[in-house]
C-alpha cells in the first residue's frame, strides 16, 4: 500500500491558489509538480459526545495527562468580547466571498475551492448563527444553497467529488484549474471534513437530514476506503494514469476516520491508534510518532476534533492537550510564542507550509506539501491554533498567543496568522483561518461540542 505524506494533495493545489491571489506570484506547474512527486511519497472538550450513529470502539494509547497549565488571567467578560469582534471579522471575510452556489473561495480573489473549504463555509455559517451574527433564516439559506450545490456538482469518475470546483459556478476543474468533465481525483481525507458537517448539520436541522444523507450517499465510500483505512486517488497531471494511495497521518488520519465512521463507513484502522504509532517526547511532553513516517503533528486536527466532535477518549484528550504543551514549553525555552498549524503563507518557494511539533524524528519544524523541511522556510503564529485552544483549554497562554495573533485581523477577514520574528500579518486572507475562528468563538460561547445539541448547563 503506497502511504500519502501528508493529509492531501489538495494542499499544493491550495499553495497555487495564493500564489495567484495577488499575495506572491508563482507559476500553477511548480504547485502541479509537486503534487504530482506526492502521489508517490511515502506518505472543555474532555465532555465525551453520544455520536448519533454507533462506531466501532477505538483502539488507545494510555498517555499521560499533561500537567495543568497556568489560568486565564484575563476577565470570561474581556474573552468573550474578543472573540466575538474576531468572529464579526472572519464572518465579514466568509459573507463578503461567498457566491450564489453557497461556496467560498480559499483563498481571497482566487474563485476555487476544495471539499475541505466546503465544509469550513458550513462550518462558518452554523457558528455565525450561533453567535447571532446572521439570523436562523439566514443560517438556513446558506445551508441550503450548499447543500443544493453539493447534490447537483459532477463527480469524479461518477464516484467522489473531484478534488477542486469553481466557487463562482460549481463546475468541475482539472489541474489547470479549468472546466472539466473528467476531474483530477479526489481526497479520502477532505471527504472526510465534509462527511462531519454533514453530520453536524443533519444532527442540528432535522430538515436537512435526508438531503445531507443523498449527499453521502452520491459517493462511493468503498471506493475511498481500503483495509480500514482511507484511499485516495489523483490523476496524474504529467502521465494521465490514475494512481491510489493510502492517505492519513496521526491526527489527520484519526480525525477525518471519525467522519467516515459518522455514516458507518468501514475505517477501523484508521481510527485505531494503536497500528500506526509510537510514543516520543517532545519538549517534555509525550505525543505520539507515526511509524510510517511522515508525520504531520500539528495543532489543526486536534482542534477541529474538539470543537466539532469532542475529544471522546483519554487518547484523543491527553494527546491534544499534550500538543498544546508542547508548544508552550517551546515559549518558555525560546521566548518564541508558538502556535503551528498548516497554512498559506505568501512566501517561496511553495506558498503554503505545515509547522509541525514533530516529524521524522525532528521538534518543531516546517514543512512543504512534498515533506522537504528547512530552516530557511518561514514561522509563524497560526491564527487557527490560537483561537481553538483557547476555546478549548483557556490558559493564561492561549490568551497571550490570541494577543499576538490579533494583528492578523484587518476587521474584513482573517490573515493565518503573524510571523514570529517581526509579528506582522501574514497577509493571506482565507477561508480557513475564518472557518476556525469562528468555530473557536461559538464553541466558547455554547459549552461544548457542536455534535451536542444542546449543551448542559453550567
């Protein structure tokens, strides 16, 4: 079985996006190769949820409860303002692009978009509504043009949704990011992401429910899984053969299982911590290595994870605070405040980067979508991170990171964050970054994950 690097290919279609955004310039073809080389590469929320649909158990690790961090000094009354004038910003950027079909491009003035984005725009819509930013009529627009759209795009191969559309008309693109009637492949994992708003938007809206099932129900689901895991599949932009890999990391892997396992999809293994990993230390604290290689340890699926679903096991609790740790105790050596996440940064020569806690052997590294690590490549302060952590597990660092982020904010959207060294703006406003700020703003304002409707009191 061929191992995917990284969480998807759509990442280097992603870094092309920026690049044409007016943010930095760079040819399509160097994104395209790229992906390409990939293809072939190795590849409180502690609340445990009661999922709507019966999943097998998951396999743990008995991991150590990272020490208790220091509290939020801040007022709950100077939090909740933040985060909601932050959450009036990214939902300014979400409501400004979003187009007639419901979608929303990834990144600012480049019309296109992944499954993955599709799911952070519903993702946005339903935290907006929760924040009283746009009313329950308003909310239920949304949902319905994208779900419209997403019963009525072309598949790929009449089997998955393809890996990219046009946010401006729903059609189908190849690699060249023109109309297409035959696609470019799809990603197991951001099918995925989709698969869990799905449920989360069924699970809240009754009236929704047989509409988000027909739309899981377009896709063959046994094509994208293999073995318990998931598989994905990319057509070649220089050979034209069609090539199936394994895709998933630790975190990634676990998380995007959890939405296959929402609609009774056959991923086990996936979702078995236990086959792929290994316990290693990083900065005091113990995470767990992927012994395929190629890990991909980074705040974002921890996060998503809690915000959506919860954190329903020891394993999944004690690991995702442990990140958090870990990135802490990288401030306390450096003095370098520290959230990594993955993102699109307007910098050569890829354009969009994973910061990782932890990959092959090395702490705190950066990353292309290749899996090439150098020092020369840039850090930053992952908006992302900031925000869900704090939403999450409020400390007194999770409010530093958020004032260090904050200057990523113009008031009409959000940037992925702040370099660390001059802690300006990263200037690339996205989908993404919106999506999980909202996220983070409405999860602290309801109590709990958004796969409880209703969330107890106190």
């Amino acid at each position: 079985m061929q191992l995917n690097f990284q969480r998807s290919l759509t990442a280097a279609f992603v870094a092309t996006l920026v690049a044409q955004s007016g943010a930095c310039s760079s040819s399509r073809s160097s994104a395209q190769d790229t992906a390409d080389r990939r293809v072939a590469a190795p590849g409180s929320a502690s609340q445990s949820p009661a999922s709507p649909t019966a999943a097998p158990a998951r396999a743990q690790f008995d991991l150590p409860a990272p020490a208790p961090m220091q509290p939020v000094t801040a007022s709950a009354a100077e939090q909740d303002a933040f985060m909601l004038q932050s959450a009036k910003s990214a939902w300014n950027y979400v409501a400004r692009e979003t187009t007639k079909h419901g979608f929303v491009g990834a990144t600012k003035s480049y019309p296109y978009l992944t499954i993955w984005d599709i799911a952070s725009g519903m993702a946005s819509a339903y935290s907006a509504r929760e924040l009283g930013l746009i009313s329950k009529q308003e909310y239920k627009q949304y949902v319905d043009r994208t779900l419209s759209s997403l019963q009525t795009i072309k598949l790929y191969d009449y089997q998955a949704f393809n890996r990219m559309y046009g946010a401006l008309d729903g059609a189908m693109v190849d690699h060249n990011a023109k109309p297409s009637t035959r696609g470019m492949g799809f990603s197991a994992l951001d099918h995925g992401r989709l698969f869990i708003w799905l449920k989360l938007v069924a699970n809240d809206d009754p009236e929704f429910a047989p509409r988000a099932k027909a739309i899981v129900d377009r896709v063959n689901k046994e094509r994208m899984t293999s073995g318990g895991y998931m598989q994905g599949e990319s057509i070649s932009a220089k050979t034209d053969e069609v090539q199936k890999y394994q895709e998933g990391r630790v975190g990634y892997e676990q998380y995007a299982a959890e939405g296959y396992a929402l609609w009774t999809a056959p991923v086990s293994n996936a979702r078995n911590w236990m086959l792929n990993a290994k316990p290693v230390t990083v900065f005091g604290q113990t995470l767990l290595a992927d012994t395929r290689g190629g890990d991909v340890m980074t705040s974002e699926p921890f996060v998503m994870m809690g915000l959506e679903l919860g954190w329903p096991d020891a394993t999944w609790r004690n690991l995702s605070l442990a990140v958090l740790a870990a990135q802490e105790e990288r401030y306390k050596r450096t003095g370098i405040v520290t959230m990594v996440s993955e993102d699109a940064i307007p910098v050569p020569p890829t354009y969009f980067y994973y910061y990782l806690l932890y990959s092959d052997g090395k702490p705190f590294v950066v990353s292309t979508v290749s899996g090439v690590v150098s020092d020369t490549f840039p850090r930053w302060v992952s908006a992302k991170a900031a925000f869900g952590y704090h939403a999450l597990s409020p400390t007194d660092y999770t409010w530093r990171a958020l004032q260090t982020v904050k200057y990523a904010s113009t008031g009409a959207g959000w940037s992925a964050g702040v370099y660390e060294g001059t802690k300006k703006s990263t200037s690339t406003y996205n989908l993404n970054t919106a999506a999980l700020v909202l996220e983070s703003a409405a999860y602290r304002k309801r109590g709990c994950a958004f796969i409880v409707r209703t969330c107890p009191k106190g």
